[in-house]
C-alpha cells in the first residue's frame, strides 16, 4: 500500500507565493509509485483546499477562481487516522474525507516555517516532514539561534535585538547602534526569510529607513555589522540530530550588497515564471579550496544537528574576505525548492531527496513511538478544592 502524503503549501507568510513554486515543484517530482500525493493549497488565511486544479502552477494565475473549483478541508483525527474533511460539510451529495499518513510542508516564513503550522500538526496527531516544534522556532528566529550556535562554537556575527519599545526611541535606537556596530550595519526582522525588510545602511539617514522597514514586517528586529568584503556560500544539510550528511556548496550571485527578494526569485526567470531558488544565479560548485570546502560543509553539519534540525535544511554562511573568516549568517528550515539543487551534484536527484526526508519523518515517528508521554494517576479522583474555587492543589 502506498503512503498517503498531504503535501502542504502556501499559508499566512509574506513568502506565500514562493512557497506555491516550492510545493507545486516538489509535488511534480514525488515517487507515485511509493506514494499518493494530496497537494493541499493554504491560502493566506490558512484554510486548506484540495482539488484536481490545486498541483497545477498555471491555476494560481486566477486564486479566486481556483477557490471556487476546489474543496476546502480541515484535519480531523478520528482514532488515530488523520483525514482531511471537506468543510463546511455539503448539505447534499458526498462528503468523502480523504485519508493521509504523513504531511510534507514545504512553506517559507513566518507562521508557517516558524513552528506554527509544526504545532498545529503535532496538535491534531499528524507525523510530519522536516523540523519539529523547536528546531523551527529557532531557525526562525534569528537572534535566539545565534545564542545557540555561540554555545556548539558555530562562529556568528555579533549582534543587537530591538523591539517596538526601543523603536518609540528612534534617536537612541541609532546611537545604541552607531556606538556598538559603526557602519557600514545590516538591519533585519528577527524572523522573517527570503530576504524579506533586509536592507544595509551606511550612514545615518540610511539606517533609520532600513528600520522603518524592517519593523514594517516584525515587532522585533536585528542590527549586526556588515562585512564589507565579503563572498556568500551556501550549503545544504540532510538527515536529523543523530546522522546527517552535507550537499555541495554553492556561491549566489547578486546585484546588491546582499541577495535581495528579487534575486532569488524574480531576475532568474526569463519567461516571466519562476523556479523558486533554482532560478537564482550562482556557481556550483563554489570557487572554495578543497580545505574551505569541508570547513563549510563540516559546520553546515554541525550547526544542524545543535539546532535539532531534521529533513533538509539550507545553511547559509558569510566568508570575510579580508581574513578568511568564515561565519554562519542564518539557516532555512524549509529552503526555497527544498535546496534540490545542491543535492544533484552530489548523487541525490529531487525524487531521492523528497523520499529521504519522508523516511526522516517516519523515523521519528517510531523513535516517538518508544517513548512515554502519559502515564495512569488517580489525582483526579483524590483532588479536592475544599469549598475554595481558587485553591491550589
């Protein structure tokens, strides 16, 4: 019997739209000899709809229209199966749930990518693809993850944390940052990808409307020195805490000081499509010596597996090139076009990456399954409030 898959995408994110592109492409490169695939579109509200025109990129040219042909559902589990049930149920005709296994997000950014949509999974009792709970908060969450990685010594860049309070003080907000980074600084919502409210500021003026913006998208935000001369390499990681392996490295190329939205996704198209991350200019395999190389990919590794990530992830690393130092800039849990990519100059085609990462999910499952997360207690039956509505117990 094959392993029923609801592959997930879309969702409440200002990187919805890109998410489409990634789910739409990993949904076109499953094994359907080994697996029926449910693709299940998220709109920006989060509802789910599933229907024969929901895998076909060309329908999200028209999303009303889409909506309109298609079925909306929700996650129901009914002694231990999880099934999508149309919702609102029809007064009349079929209501025929459809069963699924195992879910496969393939969203990007915040309240899906961040453990949102991971919890929501965990909640209704779904095994799932790719980082858990935690993992995903913290790969989201770009000045937390940096507290982690200083203690696995994954080298990162020094930076400082601001809130909405803070922003009340703009005047003291830029001293605080001229004083502690100097220029030139790169400003970014804590919890945002894709590149998403990123801008670098050289002097003053410049920095307050890369503040402006990057709080247009966060309550929270992050300031760290840019390196000046610097070269971007990316690297891939598959696999879990306990075992897990790195791709080839990769070199992005750019138009600005970093790699913008429109880099990734909108200038390597010529056709006026997209192909998510796999349309981005870049150099495979990287210009790196064969030492720098394995420094990359050994600390891709490590950085990985101290986050507690699982399925593929993408580790994006900053070379200075005044000295050679190399430093973790941020992960992607779920990386645009899941990072295929940089998996086929290694031996692993799309169809065997998305296969592997199944098998993660799975594993995790039956490792779950040996462990103890309730146990019987009579508490309830001794618990007494004595006439006290409030008493504790």
């Amino acid at each position: 019997m094959k392993t029923r898959v609801a592959m997930l995408f879309g969702g409440k994110s200002v990187e919805h739209e890109v998410s489409v592109i990634s789910g739409i492409q990993a949904y076109l490169n499953m094994d359907t000899d080994k697996y029926d695939v449910i693709p299940v579109y998220m709109t920006k509200e989060n509802e789910m709809y599933i229907g024969p025109q929901v895998g076909e990129i060309e329908s999200y040219k028209d999303i009303e229209g889409l909506l309109k042909k298609s079925q909306r559902v929700i996650m129901v589990n009914e002694g231990g199966q999880v099934k999508l049930v149309p919702y609102p149920p029809r007064k009349f005709g079929r209501n025929t749930p459809v069963e699924i296994d195992v879910a496969f997000p393939v969203v990007h950014g915040t309240n899906v990518e961040d453990g949102a949509l991971q919890g929501y999974l965990r909640t209704v009792g779904i095994p799932f693809v790719g980082c858990d709970v935690e993992a995903s908060a913290l790969g989201m969450d770009k000045y937390l993850m940096k507290l982690v990685l200083k203690e696995k010594d994954v080298p990162v860049l020094d930076a400082q944390l601001y809130t909405l309070s803070d922003y009340a003080e703009m005047d003291s907000l830029m001293d605080r940052v001229e004083q502690g980074l100097g220029y030139p600084v790169i400003v970014k919502p804590v919890n945002l990808g894709s590149s998403v409210g990123i801008s670098v500021a050289r002097n003053r003026v410049e920095l307050a409307a890369s503040v402006d913006d990057a709080f247009r998208y966060a309550t929270r935000i992050l300031a760290e020195h840019a390196v000046t001369n610097l070269r971007e390499i990316n690297c891939s990681v598959l696999g879990d805490e306990n075992e897990a392996a790195a791709s080839e490295c990769e070199e992005p190329l750019h138009t600005k000081d970093i790699l913008s939205y429109e880099d990734k996704y909108v200038s390597g198209s010529k056709s006026g499509g997209s192909k998510g991350m796999a349309s981005v200019s870049r150099k495979i395999p990287a210009e790196l010596t064969p030492e720098k190389r394995e420094e990359v990919r050994r600390l891709a590794v490590r950085a990985f597996q101290a986050l507690g990530c699982c399925g593929v992830a993408r580790i994006d690393f900053l070379i200075d090139e005044d000295d050679g130092s190399l430093y973790f800039n941020e992960i992607n849990t779920i990386p645009g076009s899941l990072a295929f990519y940089l998996w086929e100059p290694v031996g692993v085609p799309y169809m065997g990456l998305l296969d592997r990462m199944i098998q993660l999910a799975l594993k995790r499952l039956r490792a779950e399954g040996r462990l103890t997360f309730t146990f019987d207690t009579n508490i309830l039956n001794q618990a007494s409030f004595g006439g006290q509505k409030g008493a504790k117990l």
